[in-house]
C-alpha cells in the first residue's frame, strides 16, 4: 500500500494567510480543507553556566491561562530560525547565549498548518539587560534546574504541548532518554 | 509581578468554531484575538505484548507529507477521551488493548486554540481486525520497537510536534527520562 498526497485542484484566501484549498483524493473524492500559512516558530532551551533553564510565563488566551513555556516566538520575514530566536531569548528575558544548537524541526500541526517549529539548545546563557516587550506582551522570566523542569512535566505544570516536544528534542540531544 | 488575564469585553464568532474576542489588556489597551474552539484530541503509544509499538502512517495535506503519527484523533461530542482514542485505535488500526493509562493532558496551542490533548499509553494491544476509515483517511499501520522510535525521533523521522509530545509524556510514564 503507497500513500498517494493529494492532487490541488484550486485555492483560496478568506483571510490573509487562511487558505482554502480543493483537492481530489486518490479515491476521485473531491473536499476543501483549511491551510493556515502562519508564519514559522521557533523556541529555546537557554541553559545558564550553572545549568538553570531560562523559563518564560505568560497568559495564553486560547485557554485563559497563565502557562510555563520555553522563550521564542515568530520568526520574521527574511530572519533564519537561529536569528530569530537568539532575538526572542534577548526581548523576553535579557538573556543571551555563545552558542545556540538546532535540535528539532517539527510541524506544530502538519494536518492544517504550513509552517515549522524550530527547537534550539543555548548553552552559557546569561543575563545582559532588561525585557523588550511588546505592548501586548506581560512575561514573567522564571529560572530552574533541568531536573526540576523535568518534574514539573511530571507535576502537570508543563503544559504546553509544542513546548514539551521541544523538551523531548532537547533532552534527546542532551542524552536524557534512555 | 504577577500576570493578569486579558478581559473580554466582546465576542464574535465569522465561521462556526472560529471566534474572535475583544479583550482589554492589563495596560488598557484593547485588540482583537482569534480563537479556534476545536474539538479536543486524543492519542495512544499502544504497546503490544511483545513491546511493540503500534504507529500508522498518513498524509498531512497542511505541510503535504506523508508523517508517521499515534494513532488517536478527535473526541467525539458526548465521548469521554479514552473512549474517543479506543475507538481511534480500532478504527485507524484494527487494534484493541486491555488497559489504558492517561499520561498526559496537555494545550496543542493555548495561544489560538481552546482545545486539550489527550494522552495515553495502552499495553497489551492486540489486532482483532482490520481498519474501518473514513473516505478521507488513507493510514498504514506500522510496528516498531519502542528504542527504534526514539531512534527514528533522532533520525527526523518523527516530526509531528504533537506526537512527540506525547512521546515525551508516555517515555515520562514508562520511566525512560534521565
């Protein structure tokens, strides 16, 4: 058995970035599911000379909580992950890195968006300013030892799923898997 | 500091499920979220009696790869999430199993969406029969050793961020976190 993609047979915007696609299935059935074209993410493990974990806080409004996540965000048009993250990790923490590692490059959700997720470990990050924030951002800048990041997943404290995959990709490169 | 969540002052829905919200920040200032009310989502690490575990294979038309995934899906209105992902398995795989553990309850992504991930670990899964699809769905069935799964994960061969978070909540539950 051979997985065949579909065929596109037309597309449409209903808003920028949302995309209406027609296409035809290997079985001859036509249907127009949704793309979102969103722009590519990218977050970051930022480990401290001492081995502490730079976490971020911040409300989330799709589940109007206030969740522990991994610093990063968007990346912008004509910045390669790297840039933007490195960007990311300075604006919501202060904090920079000598040396940032590509870890992971998923799909956040390859059923109905375009984009990537791209996850990095920063090693020697330390702490050179303040936060730049944006108007609408509120980010509280939290650090823990790996281990207790780790416990905290296993508390149910850790709950934002695209940032415990990163988590995987990082104690995968960090040889924490066994 | 502490994080206060944003205010509603209104709420508009411009296709079924797809909201957006007037909020009001904290600094007073005012804008318009979107919000995807989906339905929530469940998935399992099925492991047969002989450790093996249950992956299948299909196309994600959002990023137009063929990916290997969990296999699980949407929870049906009225379904609890463990009978929405015994049901998933059986329909996606032909396999039932004799116990199912939730290790997971996490956001796919609390930004945009108001929906939880569900996950599971099953053991003892067993195939009584073959698949039953919707039209939609083409999925292979595939069986893999646990340790070569974390292998593909290193390899790129496992890129969808949300089965890798699941991953990493099913390696929590079965001890293979160092």
């Amino acid at each position: 058995m051979t997985i065949t993609p579909w065929k596109i047979l037309e597309s449409q915007y209903f808003r920028p970035r949302f995309r209406t696609d027609k296409v035809e299935l290997p079985n001859g059935r036509v249907f127009e599911p949704i793309v979102f074209e969103f722009r590519s993410w990218a977050n970051v493990l930022a480990l401290t000379k001492d081995q502490q974990v730079v976490l971020v806080r911040q409300y989330r409004h799709g589940v109007q909580k206030v969740l522990y996540e991994f610093p990063g965000g968007v990346i912008e048009d004509g910045e390669q992950p790297v840039e933007g993250v490195r960007r990311e990790l300075l604006e919501e923490t202060g904090y920079v890195a000598a040396e940032f590692i590509q870890v992971g490059q998923l799909y956040p959700n390859p059923a109905i968006q375009s984009n990537n997720l791209h996850f990095f470990v920063a090693l020697d990050a330390e702490k050179v300013g303040g936060q730049h924030l944006d108007e609408a951002e509120d980010i509280e800048v939290h650090l823990v030892q790996l281990d207790e990041l780790i416990a905290m997943s296993r508390r149910g404290e850790f709950l934002h799923a695209l940032q415990v995959a990163g988590l995987y990709q990082a104690l995968l490169y960090l040889d924490r898997i066994c």
